[in-house]
C-alpha cells in the first residue's frame, strides 16, 4: 500500500509508461551499492521502478538502465531478474503457510477431497510433480461437486513440504480468508513476473 500522499502510479524506467504501483516492482540501492528489488516496498532510500516482468529485468540489467534511473554508478549482480522471481516465490511460500497456520489451507489427497465438497474452497494447489492420476482423480471429484476453483501448480514438492511443516505434500486446497486471498494475489504476482499467467487458472473440469 503506497504512503499517504505518495503516487500510485510510478514510470517504469524500461518501458516509459506509467502504471499502478500494484503492477509494478520497486529497486533500490543496498549500502553496498548493489541494486536489490524492494518486493514489500519498505525499503529506505530512493527507489526506481520496473513493470513486474521478468523480461523486463532482465533488459534494465542488460542496457544498464538501473544507471541512469539512479543518476549514479551501482552494482547490478548478474541473474537479477531471476533473484526477484526466488524472492516473489519465497513470499508466496510464506503467505501459503500463514494460510495453514490460520486453518485456511489443508493438504493430503482425502483433505483436499473433503475440502472439494466446502463452498469455501477457492483453490487446488498440485505440485509440480504432482503425477497425473491425483491431478484427474480430483478433478473429477472437483466435477462431481460443480466446483471450478482456481488451480496452481507453480510450487515444487518441497516448497509444499516447508509451507505445511510436513514430507510428501502433493496436494492441498485453500479455504476463503484473508489469508488465502493474500496467497492467490503472491501467486498472481508470481506467475505474472514469469509470463505463466495461463498457468493459475485452470478450470479443474
């Protein structure tokens, strides 16, 4: 949420054009002159920013934008556009597992199946490996209950497992909340940075 007083639009310094803060990713400079993405947008100091694209990370850091956005010489690490997707992922993980803490996700194939009979539901969560069979069989289940939720398979089995505090979590479902809604919208900026978009909603039928 932008300060009182504050823009909430902002120039993005690769493509020119204004757009809402929301959409848009805030750098700034570490004291150790390296250029940081400031994903929270608490950050001291003077900040620029690009639209929330990996793409166009990737190209500030190769034309040397960050340079003449900041009027001065910095240091920008090589892969920062990647570093920023492992930042945007890590808080996605983190509002996952508030939404466990706050009894608003569960995980196991008979939870999630429970979950899919709930007009709470609001979204499967399948990692990546997630095999097939447990995609269709919950699918069908999702049929079955005229339920269309929203599908991500954007996390790693692992990153599952650290989210829930549990081995092995394939499959999960989230519940209405504010903290789910808080999870969808890290997931969102996710895929939006990445150019995955199309993978987030996928009807389950």
């Amino acid at each position: 949420m932008p300060r009182k007083n504050e823009p909430t639009e902002r120039t993005c310094i690769v493509t020119r054009e204004q757009k809402p803060i929301a959409a848009m990713i805030r750098f700034v400079v570490a004291p150790d002159g390296e250029v940081v993405a400031d994903i929270r947008r608490r950050l001291p100091g003077r900040g620029v920013w690009i639209t929330a694209r990996s793409d166009l990370v990737a190209t500030a850091e190769r034309k040397h934008l960050f340079q003449r956005g900041f009027g001065e010489p910095v240091k920008v690490a090589e892969g920062l556009a990647e570093r920023v997707a492992g930042q945007l992922r890590a808080a996605a993980g983190s509002a996952l597992s508030l939404a466990r803490k706050a009894g608003l996700a569960v995980a196991g194939f008979g939870k999630v199946e429970a979950a899919l009979a709930s007009e709470m539901l609001v979204a499967l969560i399948h990692a990546r490996e997630a095999a097939p069979d447990g995609v269709a069989k919950l699918a069908a289940v999702a049929r079955r209950a005229q339920r269309s939720p929203e599908i991500i398979n954007l996390f790693e089995g692992e990153e599952l497992d650290l989210a829930f505090g549990r081995a092995n979590v394939i499959h999960a479902a989230l519940l209405a909340g504010p903290a789910s809604d808080n999870v969808l919208a890290r997931v969102r900026a996710l895929t939006a940075f990445l150019g995955e978009a199309e993978a987030v909603r996928v009807p389950a039928d």
